[in-house]
C-alpha cells in the first residue's frame, strides 16, 4: 500500500470483491487479517472510495451483530480506526452501523458491552462524530446499562457518561434529572468500584451543570 501508483492496479473490482469474501470467510485467521487490512488501507485517502463502498460497510454491519463476541469486537476496531478520517465517517456511519452499535450495547455478552462503550469513548475524540453518534437512543441504552446485572459493565456505562460530560457539547443534551438519579442511586451499589464511580460520575455531572440546578436531588 505504500506505493501511491500501484494502488488503481492491485485494487480492482475483483480484488475489492475478494477482500469482501474473505470478511465472512470460515477460517477466523483469515477474517482477523483482513480486519487488518481494512485499517491499513484507512491510511491510504485514496482508497477509501475504491473499498469501503456500500458492500463493505454492509458486511462490516453484520459482524457488529455477529454471535460470535470474537467478531464483534474487532469489527469494532475498524470503525474506532475509522475516526480519523473525516470522509469516512458518512459512509461508515450509516443508521445502520449506529443502530447495531446500540444493539451491542445490549449484548447478552459482557464483553461485548463493555468494549461498545470503550469504543463510544474513543468516538468522543472527533468531534464531528457527536451528532452522529450520541443521539437519544444512544444515550438511552447508556442510561439502560446502568441497571445491567454485571458490576463491570454498571462500572463502564459510568466512566462512559463521566467521559461524555467533559465534552460541553454533549452534556447539555444527555443529562436529565432521571439520568442524575439513576447515577445518585448506584452509589449505594453492593461492587464497591461501581459505587466509587458513581460518587465521581455525579459529582462530575452536577459540578458541570451547576449545583443550584439539582439543589432537590441533594435531599432525595
């Protein structure tokens, strides 16, 4: 890929095709080395149209959603990869790649859960991805795995909204009083790193918006 010329050569259509074939492929080793590829090429602004066309980003989608937490989580990886280039982002972003980022947000895997939210962190990073990315759904499955009987992921969906309050833009928009009680709430959880977490994820969020503002919940 280091060759600038050679790149309309080797990427043709059918070259394009395969690097498609081999995303599914059965053999994992094969698939996480494409996954490696996919990023590499993100390096290289000219082939971004030649290859993360409609096809490729639809395969990426079903790899979000894949059984196999194995999958989802690199796939994960090429969209955090994918951050830097700001002419990717409408492409790559598509209601389709948001919308299955919330379902994995609801994963039956821990895993899965936890690595969404480290990758809604990363995403805080360009900010020309916050409109796209946090909107009320979002947010609301945020504020849902609050409530997930896995002390980590309650832990992570904590440090997420603390990281989400440091961007002004962002915070205005996500914090209500119902997300304020729900956080006040946890620090009386039974995993001691969840409550510690929610002690400063609050005073986070009501030292931002100014405590006059939830003056009542102080006394709830």
């Amino acid at each position: 890929m280091a060759y600038n010329n050679l790149h309309d050569l080797i990427f043709i259509p059918e070259m394009i095709a395969s690097i498609q074939v081999t995303l599914v492929d059965e053999n994992k080793f094969v698939q996480f080395q494409t996954f490696d590829t996919l990023v590499a090429a993100m390096d290289h602004n000219n082939l971004h149209n030649l290859i993360f066309n409609s096809e490729m980003i639809s395969i990426i989608q079903g790899l979000l959603t894949d059984e196999d937490v194995f999958l989802q989580c690199p796939a994960l990886d090429i969209l955090v990869a994918s951050m830097d280039h700001n002419d990717l982002h409408g492409p790559i972003f598509t209601p389709g790649i948001i919308s299955a980022i919330q379902g994995m947000m609801k994963d039956t895997h821990w895993r899965v859960q936890i690595h969404a939210l480290k990758t809604l962190i990363a995403f805080l990073n360009n900010n020309d991805l916050h409109n796209l990315i946090f909107n009320p759904d979002m947010v609301s499955a945020i504020q849902g795995m609050l409530a997930d009987e896995d002390e980590d992921v309650r832990c992570q969906a904590l440090q997420t909204l603390e990281a989400i309050i440091h961007h002004g833009d962002l915070c205005g928009r996500i914090i209500n009083d119902t997300l304020i009680l729900d956080i006040q709430a946890l620090q009386g959880d039974p995993d001691d790193n969840v409550r510690l977490q929610a002690v400063t994820t609050f005073n986070s969020a009501s030292g931002y918006l100014g405590l006059s503002f939830h003056s009542s919940l102080f006394h709830t």
